[in-house]
C-alpha cells in the first residue's frame, strides 16, 4: 500500500491517473482505494442499479465478462477494501494525509506551501515548489518520476 497524499485539490487523481500507466508497463496489477469525505452517489440515477439502490435495495450488483460492481449499504474502512485487493500487486490509497502508509505527498503552488504529512511517512514530496525535508527526496508533479519513487520503494521492501 501507497497513499497520496496532499490537502483538498492537490492534484492526488491526476497523479494517480498519470502514475498508472508507468506502474502498468512495470507489469504491477494495481487498485486503487479512495475515501470520499461527504456521502457519494453509487450509480447515477435513473440506472437500472441506481432505481434498485433508491428503492431500499441493501445491496446490488453489475456485471458484464470484463468486470463487475458491487454496492453494499454497510460501513467500511480502507482496510476492508483493501483486503478485497489481496491479488493486486499494489493498492494506491488516495487521501489518507494522517494515516500510518508510506506516501507521496503533493505540496502545489497555489494549492498549498508547506507538508502536512508526518514526515516519517513519506517516501517523497511531489512538488513544484522549492521545499526540501531532511530525509524525503522531492520530485516534480511528474507519473513517471512518482512512479519510480513507488517501484523503488517495493524493490527496497522486497516485494518487485
């Protein structure tokens, strides 16, 4: 597991989005986990799951021959989701600024100036701003350059 990190609007999906190709070419089956701060809608409505899950359904799924969804009115936490990804190589967390994870966390221009992360949990900064950390190399707001810090931490740890 390796959450980014980074406050509100930091850039976490788009790293993430440009982080998984790169991750993809070194042959890694990732999953992601995000956690939503406010409550989401599961499917749109008007969706045949939608209309289910809007009528009182507890749960519900879909499915075609490539891939499925499932919906369950339960709580959960990252852990549980996480424990669903037990064949995935590597679960990208994203959010998690305060939990325990190794992490990338993006410090922005604009966004935010200075970590907010406890520093003995990061594997990096991804920042475009000139900010050093005694301990944490920086890289740019980059996929591939973040995607490197993850491949050698997983060499580092044994599991690549």
């Amino acid at each position: 597991m390796v959450a980014v990190s980074g406050v509100k609007n930091s850039g976490k999906t788009t790293l993430i989005t440009a982080m998984l190709p790169h991750l993809n070419a070194a042959g890694l089956k990732v999953a992601t986990v995000k956690h939503d701060g406010h409550l989401f809608t599961s499917d749109p409505e008007g969706t045949d799951t939608g209309k289910h899950m809007a009528a009182g359904a507890w749960g519900t799924a879909i499915f075609d021959r490539e891939k499925y969804k499932i919906v369950r009115q339960d709580p959960v936490d990252e852990k549980e989701l996480i424990a669903r990804f037990s064949d995935a190589d590597l679960v990208l967390l994203e959010g998690f600024k305060h939990s325990p994870w190794p992490k990338l966390e993006l410090v922005r221009k604009g966004n935010s100036d200075a970590p907010v992360c406890d520093s003995g949990t990061l594997l990096a900064l991804v920042t475009d701003l000139d900010l050093a950390l005694p301990g944490v190399p920086s890289v740019p707001f980059d996929g591939a350059a973040a995607a490197q810090v993850v491949l050698d931490y997983l060499k580092q740890e044994g599991r690549l």
